[in-house]
C-alpha cells in the first residue's frame, strides 16, 4: 500500500511511525513534512488546504490511501476532491468535518443526539461594548472564551479574571471571528479518539493532554504540552460510557442527516460529578495525544486506517494494544506560545524516542522552526517508568530558551485525580 500523508507535526511524525511498521505498507509519502520524516517517507511540497493540488498530488504519486493529518484541509474539503478522484482517504468530509469547523453544528448535533455539554452563546464581531459586558455577565466565574474560528485547540482562554476574558473577546473580534462563551464544565479531561465509519465506531486508548504552558496548569492554553495514555483513574467502564454516550448518538445523528462521519472523531470530554459532557469534538487525531496513543498500538495502522477509508472497519478484528502506558512530553520554543522564535539550532535529539514538530534542516543543522518543536516519548510497565523514560531523554536536548512541562501525568502517577 502506498500512503500519502498531510501534514507537518508530530503527529504526523508518529502517524508515519506506526504505518511504516504495518507490512502492508509499501511506500510512504508525506506533505508538506519535516526535517524529521525523510528517513520514513518522501517529502512533498504543497498546499495542504488546496483540495486540487492534494488531489493531483495523490494521484501523480499512485496513493492507494491518503491520511489527513491536520483539520484545515479537511475542512477545505481535501477528502471529498480525493473521494470524487476514486482515492481512498482517512478523514470526514467537509459537511462532516463542520463537527469541528463550526461550533455551531456541533451543538446543533449534540443537542439531537442527546448528548451533554457545555451551554454556550455566540458573540458576533460588532458587537457593542455593552453587548459583550451584558454577555460576560451571563457566564462566569470562570469563563471559557473560545475563537470560534478553526483555531487547532489554541484560541481558548480560561480564566477567573473578568477582564482577561474580555480582552480574548476583543482580540478574536479584531480578528474578524466570532466568539463562543461557554459555561465552565469542571472534572478532569478525557481525550477520546474514535474511528468511525458510519455507525461503526472503534475507540482508541483514552488519553489526557496538558493544555497550559507551565507546570500545575499554569500560564496561557496552548496547542497542548504533553499527553499520557491510559487513564489508571478512569473507571473500568469508562471508554464504554463515552462511546455509548457520546460517540455512537453522534455518529448515529451524522448518518441520520446524511452526513456520515468517516474518520478520527475526536471527543475531548469532561468527568464531573454530574457525569460526561462534551467540551468540543475535533474532526481529526489529538496533538499530542495521537502520538501517545500510537506508541501502544499493536494492530497494522495502515490495513487499520484503510479499512476506515473504505468502508470495512465493522470487519476489522478488535485492536491490539502493547500493555502499559505510553507519555509525550512537548519541547516548545523560546517565547512559546505567545511569540515563538525559530532559527535556533538544536542538538542532541538522536534519540528514537523523539518526534519531530517545528523543524527544518539548515545548512545540514537541525534547527526549531515552530512554536512546539519537538516530542519525546517515553513507554513503561508504569505510568511512572514512562514518565522516567521520557524525560531521561528530554533533559539531554539542548535548544536555547527552550522550555517543557516536567510534570506531565504526575497528577495521575501521585493519584491526584479523581472522578
Ligand atoms: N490536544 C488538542 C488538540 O489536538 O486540539
């Protein structure tokens, strides 16, 4: 099988990863993708939302399979131009991929479906000043002030200070996007990646991700700093429950309005104490869960992901997972998230275990090219041994002014989390 892969960061490194390790696959082929991919696949240049130039690619390479990394293109409408070339693709289409590209639909889809999440109200760009205070006031204490533009995960601001939400609802609006006040949903995080295929719906290990900057969850939201798969807190039901609850009515209600969903169905859901409720869903594997989640799995991602494409996942033996626990942690750039700076040469990131992100090749130097620039994981009988993998490695990176979490899984690892 010969595979096309869209996209550019660590998860896409760690999709090409566990495909190059399916016999099944023949020939890898990434775009646009970086200085860390050549030694896995081909690197491509274009324009990754361009539903033609992804479609002529994919068919001057003979793809037998496209992977869609990132939601832009999906939302561009990337996998139906591949469809209506007869190329199989793993991603929704761009009706479906409105689960993600328009909060909006996801409420919309949620509410038929039954399913719980967070009330939320729209404040349109030209809003009055006294308009967004009179919306302010309706939420609260702490607010979630969301761009409601595709924003990957990073326009989210969450704070118990009134003012610095305001100024995110100022800046989104001078941005042209409108905004999405949502009310807070307390419990821990879940990350649930499911694929999907119509009603059949397959779900992944669950994850968490670590979505502010510092260390305790402190500092502004990011794109996420570091991810750990499984959850030993969950209850034993617990994936079961989200399915039941949550991924199956959704997947059913898509069907329903003929809008079938195939693909990655990502649920990032809150446990409180009233149950799981939906904090949004994303049309496309989690950065940086996936690459977590990956790093466990036993069972042929490409014949997986394929069987997705075409329709036969309902056919597909259970999966297969090693035991234990995997964990990511993000090497992020100087002045991450804010006003990353690139350009700086990196050393030491040799290691297997290390994923690549914002990286270019420079004058045969590897140097940071992103905001998050790399990835490194680590594997163990123990969520504790996983931590220690990672970070043995992690520490010996060198790239100025970079900065990681250095407690990511601890609250899980010191039994902190509880539902
Ligand atoms: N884990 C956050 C995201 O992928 O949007």
């Amino acid at each position: 099988m010969r595979i096309l892969v869209i996209g550019s960061g660590a998860r896409e490194h760690a999709l090409l990863l566990g495909l190059s390790k399916d016999p099944a696959v023949t020939e890898l082929h990434v775009v646009p993708g970086n200085a860390g991919m050549s030694a896995l696949a081909t690197l491509h240049e274009g324009k990754v939302d361009s539903p033609a130039e992804m479609t002529q690619l994919a068919t001057s390479l003979g793809a037998d399979l496209v992977v869609v990394g990132p939601e832009i293109p999906l939302v561009a409408g990337v996998a139906d131009a591949l469809r209506e070339a007869d190329i199989n693709v793993f991603g929704p289409s761009k009706e479906a991929a409105q689960i993600e590209g328009s909060k909006a639909f996801a409420k919309d889809v949620m509410s038929a479906a039954g399913v719980k999440t967070a009330h939320a109200e729209i404040v349109a760009p030209g809003a009055s000043e006294e308009e967004i205070d009179a919306a302010l006031d309706r939420f609260g204490p702490i607010w979630v002030v969301k761009d409601d533009g595709l924003a990957g995960g990073k326009g989210v601001v969450v704070s118990e200070d009134r003012a610095a939400a305001r100024e995110h609802v100022v800046a989104v609006h001078e941005l042209g996007n409108p905004v999405l006040l949502e009310s807070y949903l307390d419990g821990p995080e879940v990350s649930l990646f499911c694929l999907v295929d119509g009603e059949t719906v397959v779900p992944l290990l669950p994850a968490q991700d670590h979505k502010r900057v510092r260390d305790n969850d402190e500092g502004p939201n990011t794109g996420g700093m570091g991810a750990y798969t499984p959850l030993p807190w969950l209850p034993e039901d617990g994936v079961q429950r989200i399915v039941d609850e949550v991924c199956v009515p959704v997947a059913k209600e898509m069907v329903r309005r003929g809008t079938p969903y195939s693909g990655l169905l990502y649920a990032g859901l809150a446990w409180g104490k009233d149950g799981i409720a939906v904090v949004e869903f994303n049309c496309r594997f989690g950065d940086p869960e996936t690459q977590a989640v990956l790093a466990l799995l036993k069972t042929p991602l490409g014949v997986l992901l394929n069987s997705v494409a075409t329709g036969t996942l309902a056919e597909q033996p259970p999966l297969e997972w090693e035991d234990g626990y995997a964990l990511t942690v993000v090497l992020a750039a100087s002045g991450y998230p804010e006003s990353p700076r690139t350009g700086d040469e990196i050393t030491g990131a040799e290691s297997a275990q290390v994923l690549h992100a914002g990286t270019a090749l420079k004058e045969g130097k590897l140097i940071s090219a992103g905001g998050r620039v790399l990835n490194v994981i680590g594997t163990g009988a123990t969520l504790a041994d996983a931590r220690d993998s990672a970070y043995a490695v992690i520490k010996d990176i060198a790239l100025d002014g970079a900065h990681y979490r250095s407690d990511i899984a601890l609250p899980a690892v010191e039994g902190r989390i509880s539902i």
